[in-house]
C-alpha cells in the first residue's frame, strides 16, 4: 500500500520542473510539471485517493479492469481517473498509472518547458531592434 510520503517522495524525485503545493486549500496537494498538474491528492481523505491524468482510452480500460480506479471526482472524466490506494492495486501498478499521467503532461509541453527553472522569469520576447529613421531626400 502506498501512503501520502511515498507518493510525495515518488513524484518529486520526476525530471524537470517539478512542484508541489496547495493552491486549492489545506487539503488538497497538488504536483505540477512544468506548471501544468500531473496529479491531486486530499492529504486527509481515509482511503488515500489520488487523481490522474489518462489518455482516454486507457481511461476506460483502466475503470474496467480494476474496480479501484474511477472516473475522476471534480475532474475531466474523460482525461481524469480517480485511484483509490487502500490496498488492492499493486504499487507497480499505482506508479506506473502516475507514470502515464506525468508523461500525458509533459508530451503536450511546449519543448522548451523543460529547460525553464522554478522561480525565474521566463520571457518569450525577443530582443528589441533598433530602428534607424531615415528621412527621405528632397
């Protein structure tokens, strides 16, 4: 069974830009990748839960096989699962589903996200051209 420190541990130790905060509540953790959300918990919800992101069709088999993963609550159901982590998915299987859901969400970044760092201000502007004011002949 995977409790909120091993969750916690697993996805910090992901490449790239990675961050955790509560930007909803006291409650709810989030994980980002290069600012986009890979994956919420409730740090108090007893079972722990986490929602992920999915492609959709692995979304369904996903729900189909195992009884434990659910459309996601307050998400996307179409691109958002809900896994409860009490105890009947395998861990394999819980890191691989947060695996797929953190690869879900760095193939639609921009490519150069990855090379950005937390905290310093990114400007896609480009450098200011000077112009020279010609005025024409009489």
């Amino acid at each position: 069974m995977i409790d909120l420190e091993s969750l916690r541990d697993y996805c910090l130790k992901k490449k790239g830009e990675i961050t955790e905060a509560f930007p909803f509540d006291e409650e709810v953790l989030v994980f980002k990748v290069s600012n986009k959300i890979f994956l919420l918990t409730n740090v108090n919800a007893v079972p722990l839960t986490v929602n992920l992101k999915c492609d959709p069709e692995r979304a369904i088999e996903w729900r189909e096989r195992h009884e434990d993963v659910q459309p996601g609550f307050h998400m996307h159901k179409k691109y958002w699962n809900t896994v409860d982590l009490s105890g009947s998915l395998s861990e394999r299987f819980v890191y691989e589903m947060i695996d797929h859901s953190y690869d879900e969400v760095v193939k639609k970044l921009p490519k150069n996200a990855g090379k950005r760092k937390v905290n310093k201000k990114v400007t896609n502007a480009k450098p200011k051209r000077k112009f020279i004011v010609r005025k024409k002949p009489k």
